[in-house]
C-alpha cells in the first residue's frame, strides 16, 4: 500500500516532509531544519525516492537519541521513514 506524501500534516500532528521535490545541494540543510523546528513528541515524516542511509547515519550522529527512526514503507523507489523528536 503506497503512502500518500503529499498530505502537509496529518490529524496526529505528524507534518510531512517530502524529499523529492527540494534540490538535492539543498535537501540536508532542509531535513536537518525542519527537525530542529519539531518539539517533544512531534513527528515529522520523511518521504523519499531511495533508502537515505548516510543521511540516517548523519542524523544519529547529530541528534542522538534524542530522534527515534521508523521506517513505515520501505521500498524501492518509495521510502517513508518517521522521524520522533524524544521528550
């Protein structure tokens, strides 16, 4: 079942964010943005062409535990990962 990305927040307070459509020099600095903005307990979720391992890793070295991944689709051409600002 694929998952509709284009939906900017959803009724659980989830807000979307949708790699594809930002230019690549400058989708780093964007994720890494819109991140920083989200509080406790807020999630943001990621919807992307292909799996953004280094960026995952990248992440995990910046924020630490305090971000918790979940992947909620998988597949090729079409990954949503949720990313969970820990309180």
């Amino acid at each position: 079942m694929a998952h509709d990305c284009s939906i900017p927040v959803f009724q659980d307070g989830t807000y979307g964010f949708d790699a594809r459509g930002i230019a690549k020099r400058f989708r780093h600095a964007a994720i890494f943005g819109a991140l920083d903005a989200l509080q406790p307990g807020e999630t943001m979720r990621f919807c992307n062409d292909h799996d953004p391992i280094p960026l995952l890793a990248q992440i995990n070295q910046f924020f630490g535990d305090r971000v918790a991944i979940q992947y909620v689709q998988r597949e090729p051409g079409e990954i949503v990962i949720d990313f969970r600002i820990q309180g």
